[in-house]
DNA sequence: CGACATCATGTAAGCGCTTTCAGGCCACAT
DNA sequence: ATGTGGCCTGAAAGCGCTTACATGATGTCG
C-alpha cells in the first residue's frame, strides 16, 4: 500500500510523511501534539498514521530524544501479597503518562547494585522506583549523577523523594491496642533479625511495640521476640517457639499480616483458640484478612506504588520537586483476632 | 578522566574505544563476545568498559540490531496470586539471557487489543507472553505478522506456542475426589459467568467435573453452579448461596483457590464445620492453602512463566520451534478440608 | 618466494526518530 | 510599497550503536 513497505513490516516516520506529503519533522511534531502545526495538517496526518498503524519505535525516540518513556521499578520478590501490591499500583497509572514499567527482582544486595548501575548507566529508565530496597552511599552517588528520576518506597532516603509510612506509629498503635485489650505478656514477630540490606521497617515497629509498652509500664522481655521473616510459614514457626515458651504471651503483634496467618496457624496447631488463648494482630489488611477476621494496621499498599509513579511522572514532567518524603495513612482495623 | 565526557555522564562506545585505543567496531565487537577479536585486545576493552561503568545504552543498540531484549508480558491484573507467581517465574529466568521484563496489565478486550497493537508496531519488545488472554483473530494476525515471538499461557492458541493445562483433568481429578469421599450433591464454585474474552478455563473445569460426576452416575445438577470470579469474596458470596439452598451441596469444587477460602468463610458464616458439614476441594496450592488445610489442585504456576520464558528466549536464540504446547503437570494434594 | 587464505581491525553507512535552524508565507502596520 | 512579526513547514544534523565491507597484517602452501 505505501510506498515503501508492505503491510507486514512497521511503518516508519518517514512512510506516513510520504502518505500525508508533509515532511518527517512535520509527522514528529504532529503527533506528539506539539505547536505551531496548522490544524488540518494535524488531522491529516493522524488519520495516516493511524491507517498505516503506525507507532514511533521507542528505540528510535528514546535515542533522538534522550528519554526512554520507561520508568524501572525494582522490588526484593515479585511473588508476595505486599510488592505485587506495590507494583500493580504504579502500573496502573504509568500508562496514562506514557510510560512503561520495567520489573526487576532483587533480592540480595549484589543484585540490587547490579540493577543501580544498569539503571544509571543503561538509559533504559528515566525513572527509578525501589521498593524496600535501601540504598548505600554509592548507589545513591550513581543514581544522583545519572540524570534519572527517582523515587523510593518503603524506607526514608533523605536524597530522593520517599514514600513512607510511619512505623514507629504503626508499632505503637498494634501494641497499644493490644495493652487496651487487657493483654500484659505481648509477643512480637519481627522481620529478619540480622538484615544485609539495613531495611528499618522491622527496627521502627519494634520500637514502637517498646514505646508503647513503656508508655503502659510494661517491661520489654526480649524472649517474646521472634524473627518470622515475614511470611507465614516463618510466623507459623516463630509463634510455635513462642506459645512453647513456659510463660507464652497471650497476645501477639506480627508485623505483617502473612506471620499473623502463621500465628493464628500455630496456635491452632496446638488446640489454642483466637482470640480466647491467644490475640493476634498483624499488619498490612492482606486480601485474606478480612475473611480470617485478622486484626490489622491497615496501610493502603497499592497507593504506595500510586504515590511513587505519580511522583515521577510528574517530576519527569518538569515540577522536579525537591525530595520530600510522603506519608502515608495507617488505619487501625478490629476484626475478631484481638 | 575521560577525553569526552566526565562522570557524570553516561560513557559511550567512542569514550570506550578512545580509551582502550581501538575503533568503535571493535568495542562493539569485544564487548559482545563475537568472534575475530584478539584476546588481548578483548581484554583490554573490556577493563576500560568496566573502569567507564560503560553500558551499552539499549535505544542505541536497539535501533541498530533491529531487537530490543525486552519482553513484555501482559496478565489481567497484577495484584492476584496467580499472575503475580506467573510474572516472577518470568522475572526469574530472563535476566540469564540478558533481557527485561516490560509489565501491563490488560483488564478488558480494549485493554488487551491495544497491548497487542503496541507490541506488533512499537518494537518495544522482541517477544511477548500473553498470560490468560485469549486472543481473537485480529490479534493473532497482529502478532504474527510482527517479527516477534509470542507464547501464551493458560490458554491454548493453535498459532503459538502455548503453555497449558489439562483443565478438564484438573476438573475430573477435583470432582472425583470427592465422590471417592462419598458425597453425591456436590457444588462448584466457577470463574466469571460470562466471559467476554473467551476464557475457556472455567468452561473445561465444568466440563470435567461434569464427566466426573457422569461416570459416577451422578446427575448434574445447575442449581448447584454458582459464579465466584475467581476471587475469595466472590467465592464467600457463591457459596453462601449454595448453602442457603434448600437441598444445599455438602461437598463444593472451588476453581481456584481464592473462592475456596470464601467457600470455607460461607461455612465458618452459617455454623458449619469443614470437612464435617461441607468438603471444598480449590485449585491452584495458593501460599495460603496449607495453612487453611486446603485439598486442592496444585499446578506450579510460576513454572508457567518459567517455561514461557524459556522458551521465548531460546527461541530468540535462534531454534524458533513451531507452535507446539507444553502441557503443565497437576497434581492432587489431599489435606484437612475434605 | 609469490599467491592466497585467515584473522584482526578500521571505515562508514545506516537504524528511525527528534530538534535546531532556516526559510516561506501571510497579515498587518507603517 | 516596504517592513515586521507570527505561523507553519522542511532540510539536515545528529542520538549511540551494529554491521557489512574494506584493509592490512600474518601465515601457509605449492
């Protein structure tokens, strides 16, 4: 049909100018919506780029341009309740700003400075989200120089815009609630215990479950702590040594909702009942906590990965605020556990 | 330090080919294993890259080679189980062959057709992996005619290769199951009712539960079909009304496992013990399954994505095999709820 | 010892866009 | 008429790579 290719190759910029008699640059700016194209040329130009189902090659762009319209987004696992959260979030609106979402994985520390330097240097991103991922001074250093966006989740960086929540507060308001329950002898499931990556989430909930029971003149007996690593196998395990203990806690704060499941689970195991023998309450409103009647902090995760992309679009748009930090809402949910 | 650029921007192939005293073809060459390249001088190029944190930037070389090593996946929604598991075995497997994971989620028809649009004419991938979304002729016309590679996953498309499921045995093997137990009024619990992208499935499920239940001599009863879209609530909702029937069912197939847990929600609901007043079978082994005790289906479903992967990766390579299928194993996994 | 592979390297032509720069055209004021 | 400015458009120079193709330097063999 056109002059130059069949209908089985890509139609190229230069196909469409050639069908619309206008120029490539012309083709270029009508497209992108930019000025100073007369109106009718506009349309004109539309219509054949879209009988010719034509589509800029990203590649092609991405290297005149400089900008990749691809933002990463680099996650410790992919398969879990709290980052597919994360991740879907900002998928969601990526697209609305044109943009494309780059996945990775990254579990260990060397592969998360592998992925800093890929994208520092790759140009395959113009943004960066890391989600529960904190970063050495060096990836920092690599990340600020390149000229890249980035927004951090999950933990505070005091060079990049942050999405955060409070998990001091969220420590203080599970424990505190159990405290007003009537419960003395609180357990607590924390994340791991010796963490490579230096991810505070579990330290600041912790120390919210020792405000808070300061605060009520209850001492902190360290062997009612017990690492779950957060998931619910973990729990089921840390909450066995924990109910095996001869002075066993009559409630428990897990720190994520996935080692309150294996809480609930390892006190069924061994005949106790929730909430009679043992309260539970966790953290995150999981999609299965409503239907365990879990009692939970709430924290809207997928609006993390909302807050994180709109940031970047919007910055990547031109307002590139300074980094500030977000705070996102915790929400206390009584269910049937405490 | 270098002659063209300084830190802070990205090195390019002329920085490296400077500094290691050699033309750019040649770097280009060393860097990317190819043959006709001294040892030495291989050597030489590759420390200076290194030294340069030298990448080759993707757009560039993208646009040159003609491939992106990118591979987009496209799922329905990204915050379920099952995708989520489908999306990390991917994740797994494509950075060994050097490439990316580009991540949409396509909810409707109009969704999925644009997908399809954008990954035949954008060239922003070099192979794509649609996961439970069949695709109607015009896509299918899209795709081939790309010079791109296409798996797809969950359902079987005659002009790619697919990775399946036998889900008429899945349904046999749930259903018999529990007429092996002894029950006769047997509910199930199925994905949406009507399904406009041709999701086949639910339908195969039924199919086989159907014969299950005709070779036992047991009449298929409709009433005793109910619509839980795959999700626990929707399976709590089902089910409640399969309980609230006069003649209610005292075992039900779940098809997957999310509506199983709302299965045993309903029951929790009216008082009714399980297995002891009704016996629920789900598909899938979600995380969560054997914690709650639940008898189900297990298919791997990251493997789902692995093999996908695999294979559009080594067909990448070179070996484009013809559209064959690889049919995934199930496997029944007996526990407390029947 | 000259002819001819063989291997290592360089040269240069794109890949398909974006973007700067330089007009051309027209309306309007002078 | 002449000048002025605002719009619209086109020509052309890259963006940073890959990849024929050309070239020189070795080595091999009759």
């Amino acid at each position: 049909m056109t002059a130059t290719s069949g209908p089985n190759s890509r139609a190229t910029i230069e196909d469409v100018a050639l069908a619309a008699s206008v120029s490539v640059a012309t083709v270029s700016r009508a497209l992108r919506g930019l000025p100073n194209v007369a109106e009718s040329t506009r349309v004109r130009v539309e219509q054949v780029a879209s009988r010719l189902n034509y589509h800029a090659h990203p590649n092609a762009s991405g290297l005149a341009s400089g900008r990749s319209l691809n933002i990463a987004i680099a996650v410790p696992v992919l398969n879990s309740w709290y980052f597919s959260e994360v991740v879907a979030g900002a998928e969601a609106v990526l697209p609305e700003a044109g943009y494309s979402l780059l996945v990775t994985a990254t579990s260990s520390s060397a592969e998360r400075s592998e992925f800093v330097r890929w994208a520092a240097f790759s140009g395959s991103a113009d943004g960066v989200i890391m989600v529960d991922l904190p970063l050495d001074s060096n990836d920092v250093q690599l990340l600020s120089r390149a000229e890249l966006a980035v927004v951090t989740t999950g933990f505070d960086c005091p060079e990049f815009p942050s999405v955060v929540v409070d998990n001091v507060a969220v420590g203080v308001l599970a424990t505190k609630h159990l405290i007003d329950r009537g419960h003395r002898r609180i357990g607590i499931l924390t994340g791991q215990s010796e963490d490579p990556l230096h991810f505070t989430v579990p330290s600041d909930r912790v120390d919210g479950f020792k405000r808070a029971l300061l605060e009520s003149g209850i001492d902190f007996d360290p062997n009612l702590e017990c690492t779950g690593n957060f998931t619910t196998s973990g729990g089921r395990e840390a909450m066995g040594s924990l109910l095996d203990l001869d002075e066993s806690p009559t409630a428990v704060f897990a720190m994520s909702d996935e080692m309150a499941f294996g809480a609930i689970w390892a006190a069924h195991d061994r005949g106790l009942t929730v909430p009679g023998d043992l309260a539970v309450v966790g953290v995150d409103d999981h999609d299965m906590s409503e239907m365990l009647g879990l009692t939970t902090v709430s924290q809207q995760v997928d609006q993390h990965g909302v807050v994180a992309a709109r940031w970047l679009t919007d910055g990547l748009g031109g307002a590139t605020k300074a980094s500030e930090s977000a705070e996102m809402n915790i929400e206390l949910v009584v269910r049937t556990t405490t």
